[in-house]
C-alpha cells in the first residue's frame, strides 16, 4: 500500500471546494494508494512528462508522481483541465 502525499498547491485547492467533492477525491485517493496503476479510475500517463500520470475526477485533474521505493504517491498540482497543464 502506498501513501499519498499533497503539495501544497493540492491542500489549497481542496480547501475552496465542497466538502461532497473532498470526499469523493479522498475516496479515490484510498483507491489509489492501494495500487496506483488502477483499472477502475480514470489513470493515464502523461504524454511527454515521464513519470507523472494524471487522475481524473469530474472536471478535474490531478497530476502525481509515483515513488515505488519510498511507497509514495505524490500529489502535485489540481486544477480543471484547461489549467492543469500549463507549464508555469
């Protein structure tokens, strides 16, 4: 099982949404952790950006990075989809 870990970028994100919406991104997360390559969560890979994968719960994307050898899911950006992606 891996543990899941936010930026702080993530907490402040989730800090302005519905208490419904959290919960259900916390739900996902438990899925996630228990195995991060899951089939029944909307997963991929990001093109062009080895290592980082892309969770997606209704208009949102989570973008997060997986560290096998410390069993580490790393949260690191959340936004819609048409700002999640751009390079800062």
């Amino acid at each position: 099982m891996y543990r899941v870990e936010l930026t702080k970028q993530v907490r402040r994100f989730l800090d302005k949404k519905t208490n419904k919406f959290v919960k259900k991104v916390f739900q996902n997360f438990k899925l996630l952790s228990e195995s991060p390559y899951r089939n029944n969560l909307d997963i991929k890979p990001i093109k062009g950006q080895r290592g980082l994968w892309r969770l997606r719960i209704g208009t949102i994307r989570f973008i997060y990075s997986i560290k096998k050898k410390q069993s580490v899911i790393l949260i690191l950006k959340a936004d819609s989809r048409g700002q999640v992606y751009k390079k800062k």
